[in-house]
C-alpha cells in the first residue's frame, strides 16, 4: 500500500472533507480551464468557416463575437441563478430530471457524459499535437506521450481537488495574464494607430474570397464560435466543492471565469479585425494558429511570444481537467439515482469519486488508442452535447421557476427562457452543420447511452425489489436442519483431513466424495475407510463421514461430480448442500501455471451451475501449514 | 455442450480405448509426415550448401546422400531395438532417463520438446508458404491461413489418432505415389539414355563454381542433409497407440517409413546428379525447389507436375501433424513423473491427451504469430534438438543392453553405440554449423527448460510431502468446536437474511458483522435487531446472533472488514473463523458491468490474506430466486 500512498497521498477521514474545499482563486483553475481554453480555439472556429470569404470575413468577426457575446451573457446569468437554485450541485442532469421529468434528465446526462469523455481526448491531443509540432523529434510518440498526459491528470485528480486546483494554478493564471498582456498591448496600439496599427510581423495575407456571405455561412461561423462557451456550465456542476458559504464562492468563481472569457473573446475578435487576422487552412503547410498570428502581430516573435504561445498550449492540454471534476460528478447523481452502480456514489481515499475519475480515463484512454493520439476527426462529435445539456438546462430553470414562483421568479423565467431559446437555436444550427462531419454519431450515441442508464436502473430496481425485506427474520417452520456437507477426496490427504475436519463440526451429515476418473485407481481407500475416517470421528464424538464413490466413465471430474451433487439436492429439496473445497494458496504467479486449477474450477462451475440449494465452503491451505 | 460434440465427436469411454489403437497403415500418416516430408528438404538443404561448388556440387551429392542413407540406417536398427525394449513408448526421454539418470533423460526432454513445437510452426508456415506462392492474392492472409490450418490440426488430433490418421492418409499415400512415380519413370529414362537423359524440360543452369571443394563444405553439406532423418524417433515414442500386437505393428511401420525415406533420398540424390540440378538460391528471384525441378525435368509440367508438387506441399504442412501425435505423449511420460502438471496425464474426451495438445498449438500458434506466419529463421534452431534427442536415446540404449545383457545384448549394444556415434557427431556439426545462425537460442533454451522441468517436480515434491498423511484422521483432542461464523450485513436484506439463517444452522457463534462505511448510514438496524433478529432465532431455538459495527474512518469497506477478521482470528488461535460471502451470480455477460464485485473482491482477498484459520462460505443468491 506504500506505494499508493506516495502516488495518491495519504487517506483522508471523511471528517478532513471540509479542508480540501476550495475557493475561486482554486475554482477557476479547477472547473474553469475548460472555458478558458475555448477562447484558444471559438475565435479560429468561427474565422475558418469564414476563410472563403477573404479579407470580407475579417470583418465579419465583430458582429459575430457580439452574438456570442450576448449568449454567452445570458448563460452567465442563467446558470448564476441555477447555482443559487441548486446549491447541492445544479448539473444539467439535476435540473433537467427535477424540473422536466427522467427522460430529459438522462438525455442532457448522455449528451453531457459523451461530452466530458470526448473533452479529455480531444484537448489532450491538442496539446500534444502542438507539442509534438513544436518539438519534431517526438512526433512519433504523440500515442505515448498523450497517454503519459492522461495519467498524469488522473492521478492528479485522484490525489483530491484541491491538488488539482494548486498544481493547476499557475499555468491558469499564465494564461490569462499573457493573453490578457498580449490584447492590452495590441488595443493600446490600435488606439493611438487611429483604428489601423501596424503589425511588428505581418500575418499572412488572407486569400482572395471564393464564395459571398450568405445567412447560412454567417450562422455556421457563429455555431462554430459557439465551442467558445462549452465548460461554462462546469461551476453550477460542482458547487459542492466550494468551501462555505458554497454558493457565493461558486457564483464568484462563475463570474471570474466568464468575465476572462467574455474579455479574451472580445479582444481576440476586435484585434483580429484591427490587425487583418484570418484563419489559414488547418492541416497545410504555412497553417498558424489565430493566437499565434495575433501575438507576433502584436509583439513580434520574441520571449514573450513563446511565453504566450507556451501558455496556450498547456492550458489546452489541461482544459480536459474540467471534465476530472465534473464527469465523476454526473456519474455520483446517477448512482445516486440507480442509473449506474453504486460504486460511481463511493468516496474514494482522498474524498474524490474515484471510480468516476478512473472510468472517465479508461474511456478517453481508449478513445486515444483508438485514434492513435490524433482525434481531429472527433471535434465535430462535440459541442452538440454541450449545447443540448445548455438547452435542457435552461428548460429546466424555466419549469423550475414557474413551479418555485415567487417575486424574483417572472424575471428570473425570462432570462431562462431567453438562454433556453438562444442555446437551442444554436444546437440545431451546430447539429445541422456539423451533422455529416460526424454529429450524427453523438445524435445516435446520447439515446444509446439513456438506454443503458434505463437498463442499469430496470435491473438495479428488479435487484432491489426482488431482495428488500423489512420484517423480522423469517426461519421456518420446523428450524432448518444443518445443511449435508460434501466433501470431495481423493487421496485422504491433509489438505482433504482439514476439510473433514471442519465439515464434522459444521454438520452431522458429511460425505466424501470420490470420483473415479482413471480405472487404474487403487482402492485401499474405500477398504481402509472405517479404520482411516470413521472410527476416530466416533471417538471424538461425531457422527462418522461416509465414503461415495462416483463412477466416471468419461474419465471427467466435475461432470459425475456436479450430477451427484444435484442428485444429492434434489432428493432433498428442503435442505442446503454445502460443497467443501480445500484451495491451495498461490503466493508466486508462477504456481499459477505449476498447479492444477481444479478448485477454482470447481467453484464456479458449483455458482453458476449448482443451483439455490449450494454453498460453497472455500478452506484456503497455504504452504508454509 | 452440443457444438463440442460437433467439433470433437462424441465422448468416448473408457473401455473404447482399444478401438481407437491403429496399425501400419494409419501408423505411416500419423507418425511418418514429419519423416517423409524430410525427403523434400533434407536433399535440398544439402545442396544449398554445395551451391558455392557449381556444377561439381551435383557431383558431390552422392557419397554425401550415401552417408546419410548408412546413419539413417543406424537409426533404423537402432530404434527398431528401442521398440522391443520400450513397448510402453520408449521416447528420447524415457530412454535416457531409466539409462542414464535424470539429467540425460530431461536434457533429451527438453530438445524433443523445443524440436516439435518448432516443427509445428515451421511445417505450417512452409506448407502455407507454397501455398500462397502459388496463389499470390492469398499472401496478405499468410497468418490466417496458418492459424486455421493449425485449429484445424488442432481439432483434428482432439478428435483421436484414428481420426487423424484416416484424414491424413490419403495425402500420405498421394505423396509417396507421386513422388515414387516421378522416379520411377526418372531412373527409367536413366537407365535407358545410358546415365544421360535429356530433361523433358531442362532445370536452370548452375552458376559458375565460386569455391573449391573443401572438408568442412562437405561436412556442412552432410550435416544439413541430415535434417531429412528428423521424425524417425517418432514411432519408437508412440508404440502405445498401436494395435495388439503393437511391438510388431510399430516396428512394420518404422520400417514401411524408413523403406519409403530411404528409397526417395537414394532416388532424388541419384536423379539430381543424372540430370544436373542444383538448389537454386532461396528467397530471389528464379527460386525453384529441387523437387519442383526434379519432377519437371522427368515428366514436364503438365497435370502429373501439378498433382506431384500438390502432394508434396500437403505432406509438408501436414508435417506438423507427428509433432501432435509425439508431443502429448512426452508430456504424459513428464507429467507421471511430476515433471509438468497432472493435467497432462489425464486422457481427454477421445481419448488422448487433450492438455499436451492445446499446450503444443498455442506454442506453436505463439511462435506463428510472433513471426508473422514466416518462420524461416527459424529453421537453424532445430535439428540440433532433435540429434541431441537421437544422441541420447542412443547412449541410452547402450546402457540399456549394458545392464540388461543376455544373448543379443553385446550385438545390439554395438548397433547403438555405432548409431550414437554417428549422431553424435551429426549433432556436432550441425551446432556448430548452425550455432551462429540461430542454433544458439536452442543451446540455450534447452537447458532453460531443463530447470523449469526440475522447479516443476520441486513444487509438486513439496507439496506431496507437505500433505501426505497415510494414518488415521487426527481429530485432536478435545475434538474441534465449530467455527465462529461471521456474516457482513448492511441492509438485512434478503441475501443477507438467507446467509444469517444458513450460519446459525452451523455454528451457535454468529455475528453479523457491519462495516459503516458512511456517516450518513441510518441506524436503525442496531436498535431494532433484537425484534429484527435475535428474537425469531431465540423462538426457533438457535443461539441468536450478535450484531458487531465496525466503524471506516476513511469510508473503506475491505480493510476495516479484514482488521476486525484477522483481530477475530488472533483471539481465537484454536478456532476456525467462517466468513459468509452471499454472492449474485451473474447470469448475463452485462451483469458484470452493472453489479458490485464486493463479494468476488472479499473472496479473493480473504484467501490471499486471511491465514489458515479462515474458511469462506460463499451463497450463491440467483436473479430468478
């Protein structure tokens, strides 16, 4: 266990809980990287849809980045009053199943599950990506390295949210402070530059327009900008992870991360237009990011660029740790709710929903491998589930509103319904474009995943009716008798002397069993049993064990075996036949291979086959007896 | 149980054995392919080396064929004595280990053992090879291909000798006609045209000399032929499979297969020399076998060619198929003696040894897969095993008619000790000739597997001493009480109840035993236990359970269990402690997923950690109860 403890950290008491809370300054790393991110990659979104239009498109970012501005706005405001609403954890699954019924509830659970796993694979191999492009002589260990990346934020996780947050902090806060530096510079010279700075490098130039904008390219390049707002639902998610009093220091942590993204969109849209930045073609030659751009336009490529650039890419890498927090969350409030087994609502050592952390890991583990690090082709997959977990969210507080009523509640309903009808227009323009890229699929998996969660449920409720009992304890009429204990022999060797041994103690009615697998056998047992067996159990006191033999024509040991047993219980219903089975222990991995598995054998084949009337009674015998 | 059946053929008893037991004419396919297929590349391999030579290699081939038709007729002698005196099967290993002590014997063991699981792959992937070379669509599903050609040995050799022996007859036969047709007709037009015939179709020319002649060369040359002896052991080990009476049965057979060998060595070296060819160098282009240009050069090609070198390639994949019959065996003979585990003793369904049989293919299939379906590099690594095995078996046999004496005995020992001879120093020449090419591995590998064989009889003679007890059943005095059984309740739920009632019918110390892994737990089920539970046990008159909470600082389950087990067990040194361990068995593969392993986890961890007092007592609780 030393080993677990240097990795994990020492257990927590569940009396420790209240010391591993946290605050905003900790809040906005931990639930807010993932917001934070999309600032690296809503702009570049939203101007590569524009990129057909040339130079025209430039100037349609501003009008764009105000939209989303106003979205982006109306959720803050909505999802501030889930957080006071839904102090216990307000996700889009709680909101949605209180308020809307079951059937919304797991519908925005699939949408937002699908979502945090795909959220870990896709910005972990972003990051590496831009690291592997940066540092070539790695790229042939982009799988590795993601992996290496994905077990370190799960350790990470596990070792407690407040680690997270401490570790998490600095690269938070670099980011935003060199961005933020980066936009200051860059307005500060478009204002005394009267509108029109020039540029210390030169972007590239934008192409010439292939196409005129249309309404619909205009709504694509505001649905793809959109991506900037997923992971801002992730505080109304985890508020209980915020020490007392939780809401205020939630509403605070929602209201910082949202004021930095709201500040970075903007500055990022009005210099791009101020500077002439356009997307270049993602996947060719001479592609360089819109961030990149903007930094050496604004202060060329020197330290502070790489600093900058530096920062972008560590928290795009780390944006999947807002999953860490909120997935294992989702997975508790559905354990809770019997859609996914208990172990999800278990509280591991360090006072983390460690079974939900490691699922979430396994699952994005896999998509990597699957994908072998280059999940490109898995963006178009996202932001649907987002923007449907937004949409059931805000329907939710609306039915939530009219149910609660009250003097703040008309006012509260409207902001709501306007969040609920922005969000929802924005999903079907999101799922419309992107349906073919591969939106489909996430349109297939979310009624897939509410299917198992109503499957999970179905069996997790027959469980419980079929084994809840709340009277007194029932024994029968007469009180059952000691079940016909058998023991299977062969030899009369120790480890078959203990089992006897016990079985004697246990009941007056002990069998041992012999299945003659070779011809060849000698006999001297059956012969010698009374001298052997008998005569000292009746001097000790006990009823002496009889000797069975079981023909086996076949050479086979748990065939005969297995139906002498159920012959034994059928010819007496009423009674339990407990069946010994002396185990060696094996203490090397290489006995294993060495030593015969008849006894594990033996025992699942008594489970799965053997029927209510069995038990299984495993006497382990270790070497050194 | 039925798709078994299908596969396998009905299960057959005991007595059936006999009807299974076959005579020379399945006995040359069973235990001959490996032998005749020799005949197809052991003059080839031969050549090979004298390639360097050019045309004075053809010339060359016949003193060094003479050579070795007189070993092989050593051999012939040799193990024709050895199934006289070994009528039980007198393999390499049993040979040398009743003669010359258990070293020699597992030395002889492990070659034979490496020898055939390298046959195995290598046969199959040559068959497979020709075969793909012919059809070049086929070559992407080389690996495939040789897997299903394996499964289907595989299930061939499970189904009985006999079976393997009717289906593998018609090949056998095919080949040998073919074959001994094309010479017939060769030495035919031979003698005709006066020592020069004129090929039908002419073979490809020899390259200019590049070398002269030189001991070593010729030696080589010698050694590498001798591959073509390989499988003669075969017979000598498997006498038991033979009818009554099978000394007579397996002698006809070595001697119909070494008649057959020994004629198309003697007809191919001969032909090859009349008619000019030589090998052509493997793996370039205008690669052809000797074989190939021996039959064209005879007959041309036209259908008997096709039919011919069809033949050929069926008799080399199914080479692998001696190697199945031979390698169960020699695991037979090692599993009596304690040397492998016991399952390789016992006779399957049909009648062989099952375990030795899957044992060989998924070796067999490892190296297969390790290699791609290409195992030519691993041609060098054999023979070496197989002349060791010759070597000794023969040494063996010299002690044998040492010790044994009587009239033949000075005859017969000098017979063996000739034979020795000669593969003794076969075996040196191949080793070193091949050492660096890959005999090395097998230098090394064979002692390897000798210690593993002798770690193997070490665990088994410790365990066999550790639990033999031949007197009496000690009871101790005074006799034994029952075990303190504990029962880990949370609920009282109806699993739990039934593993309460069960415990008190087998011990009047019961106690439920709670592990409150969380604060919130409600508690009611401490102040109703004596109306929930001890009051019915009272009234139906057994000793009422005692209700014991353990309390989980840091909300673990297993370990606060284990501590209060062990604490219990210490206290009670004398006592056995039960722990009943109710368990759902999963009926559905997806169940697995869905439920708790609570109860497997406790299971595994209280027989790895619980210490000889511990007994589990597993219930099993079905869906449907």
């Amino acid at each position: 266990m030393s080993l677990w403890e240097i990795l994990l950290g020492r257990r927590l008491r569940s009396e420790e809980q209240e010391a591993q809370k946290i605050g905003p300054v900790l809040g906005v790393p931990v639930l807010g990287l993932d917001a934070l991110a999309s600032a690296a990659y809503g702009p570049e979104a939203a101007l590569a849809v524009l990129l057909p239009l040339g130079a025209a498109g430039t100037g349609l970012i501003a009008p764009i980045a105000a939209a989303i501005l106003v979205v982006l706005f109306l959720l803050y405001i909505s999802y501030y009053q889930t957080i006071g609403a839904y102090p216990g954890g307000g996700g889009a699954y709680t909101v949605g199943s209180q308020n809307l019924g079951e059937t919304a509830g797991l519908l925005a659970a699939s949408a937002l599950s699908l979502d945090y796993i795909l959220n870990v694979a896709v910005a972990i191999s972003a990051g590496v990506g831009a690291i592997v492009s940066a540092v070539p002589p790695l790229l042939p260990h982009t799988l590795p390295l993601c992996l290496t990346l994905l077990a370190a934020l799960t350790v990470v996780n596990l070792r407690g949210v407040r680690e997270a947050g401490m570790l998490f902090r600095v690269p938070t806060y670099a980011f935003v402070a060199c961005l933020g530096a980066a936009l200051a510079i860059g307005l500060a010279r478009t204002l005394a530059a009267g509108g029109h700075p020039r540029p210390v490098e030169p972007p590239p130039r934008l192409a010439a327009a292939t196409s005129a904008a249309s309404a619909w390219l205009v709504l694509r390049a505001f649905s793809s900008g959109c991506t900037a707002m997923t992971g801002v639902e992730a505080v109304s998610n985890g508020v209980p992870i915020f020490r007392e009093p939780p809401v205020r220091h939630a509403r605070r942590t929602l209201t910082a991360i949202v004021a930095i993204l709201g500040l970075l969109l903007a500055g990022i849209a009005g210099l791009c237009r101020a500077y002439g930045i356009g997307a270049t073609p993602a996947g060719q030659p001479g592609y360089q990011s819109v961030l990149s751009q903007l930094v050496a336009a604004v202060a060329g490529r020197g330290a502070f660029y790489y600093v900058a650039i530096g920062s972008v890419v560590s928290v795009l890498a780390l944006s999947a740790n807002t999953s860490f927090a909120d997935f294992p969350r989702l997975c508790r409030a559905l354990a809770l709710d019997g859609y996914l087994p208990p172990e999800f609502a278990h509280l591991g050592r360090r006072l983390v929903y460690s079974t939900g952390i490691v699922t979430l890991a396994v699952l994005a583990g896999a998509l990597l491998v699957a994908f072998d690090g280059i999940t490109e082709r898995l963006i178009p997959l996202f932001a649907v589930g987002a923007f449907l977990a937004f949409t059931m969210s805000q329907l939710g507080m609306v039915a939530h509103w009219r149910r609660v009523g009250g003097k703040h509640a008309p006012h509260a309903l409207v902001v709501n319904a306007l969040g609920a009808t922005a969000t929802g227009l924005t999903l079907v323009v999101v799922a419309v474009s992107k349906f073919a890229a591969g939106a489909w699929i996430t349109l297939l998996l979310i009624p897939a995943l509410v299917v198992l969660f109503r499957r999970v449920r179905a069996f997790n409720d027959r469980l419980d009716r079929l084994t809840e009992d709340r009277g007194p304890l029932e024994i029968g009429e007469p009180a059952p008798p000691p079940p016909i204990v058998l023991v299977p022999t062969r030899h009369l060797d120790r480890v078959e002397r203990k089992a006897l041994r016990l079985a004697m103690t246990l009941s007056p009615d002990v069998r041992a069993v012999r299945v003659r697998t070779q011809d060849v056998e000698p006999d001297h047992l059956a012969e010698h049993w009374d001298e052997l067996v008998a005569r000292p159990a009746r001097a000790a006191g006990f009823t002496p064990p009889t000797l069975v033999e079981v023909p086996s024509a076949y050479r086979e040991f748990f065939g005969p075996l297995l139906a002498y047993i159920r012959a034994i219980a059928r010819a007496n219903p009423k009674r339990h036949v407990a069946v010994v089975v002396p185990e060696f222990v094996q203490r090397r991995w290489y006995h294993y291979l060495v030593h015969s598995h008849r006894a594990t054998l033996l025992k699942h084949l008594l489970l799965l086959h053997g029927g209510p009337q069995i038990i299984i009674i495993n006497t382990p015998w270790y070497l050194r007896e």
